[in-house]
C-alpha cells in the first residue's frame, strides 16, 4: 500500500525519471502534486505497471493532480554534463514546470541537488512507497515512451517503438549495422 504523504498537511511534490539507461533519446522526468484525499488502487512504481495500466492512469494523475509537470534534458545535453546530472536537471525542469509551488520534495532514488527554496528528501525505491512519486514514475515513463515511439518513425531500424532507447541486442545490433543518429548518447557504451 502506496503512502500519501511523507509530511502531513504540506503540499508535497514527488518526483521521478525514465530513461536514464538508455542508449538514445532524452530522459525524462515528472513531478507530481497529488490531493491529500487522492486514492487509486492501481497506482504504483510504474515498473510493477503493464503499458496499458500506465497509459490508463496517466489521465487520471492529470486530471486529479493539484499540479504536474513533465521535464526533458536531451541526449546532447547528457552528453555534456553526464546522465545523473541529466536526471536531475530534468526533475529540475518538471518542478520550474508545476503551476502551484511545492512546500517539500519527495525525489525516487538517492541523488539529488537541492532546488532553490525548497526542503527535498531522497527515498530509495520511493515510486514503490509514496503516492506522488509512483503518479511521478508514471508521466516520466508514458512521456518517454510516447516521445521514443515519434522518434522511432524517423529512425526505424533501431526498435525504439518497442525498445524505448534501452540497449537491446536488436539495438545494439542497429548501431552496428546503420550506425547512430543524432538522439544517440555518445557517451554511452554502444556495443
């Protein structure tokens, strides 16, 4: 059972990534301020998820959600500053994004740089224990993925509609047989 609040009558913020192992397209990350009377028995770590249970709560987090907000470092900027950088830049972007402004932030994993003004805790596996961070996984991961499906029609032979950027044997294979495109991490280890 997913908690709502790590601190009770504050307007907390979860945050979280998707992307961050991959070998082509940004990473993506979301934050998420959900109602204190928000309930969904389907909600979790987007991983213990199936595609269409995420596509199916994506709506739902939006339309519920006090705010939220989705933020992109591409593979260029990765590239420049590394991909943890990358990851929290990112949750940095989703938090500018948030039309109401968070009193506390709850960030998955146990990384982070301080955001101006406002106190952050790291939870490890945190999208597996509060609400926010698990509605958070979900944008990042269904925002990724839509965003690699579009890149997949301008690249087809990588597998990205099915793959997502990760590095597959059919990818790999990919980079081998067309060599990489401009959504690649150069930085990253391709074979």
């Amino acid at each position: 059972m997913l908690k709502p609040f790590m601190i009770p009558h504050v307007l907390e913020c979860g945050c979280d990534e998707a992307g961050r192992g991959c070998l082509a397209g940004s990473v993506f990350a979301a934050a998420v301020i959900l109602p204190p009377d928000f309930t969904n028995d389907l909600l979790n770590d987007s991983k213990q998820l199936t595609e269409k249970q995420r596509y199916a709560l994506r709506p739902i987090i939006e339309q519920q959600a006090v705010a939220w907000a989705v933020g992109e470092v591409t593979a260029a900027e990765i590239d420049q500053i590394n991909i943890l950088n990358a990851s929290i830049l990112a949750m940095h972007r989703a938090i500018e994004g948030l039309k109401v402004h968070p009193e506390h932030i709850l960030v998955d994993g146990n990384r982070f740089k301080p955001y101006p003004f406002i106190p952050h805790r790291t939870v490890v596996k945190g999208d597996a224990t509060y609400m926010s961070i698990a509605a958070a996984s979900i944008l990042a991961k269904t925002y990724r993925d839509d965003y690699m499906v579009r890149l997949a029609q301008e690249y087809p032979h990588y597998g990205w509609e099915v793959n997502k950027g990760y590095p597959t044997p059919q990818h790999k294979k990919a980079i081998r047989e067309f060599g990489c495109t401009p959504y690649h991490r150069m930085t990253f280890k391709m074979e």
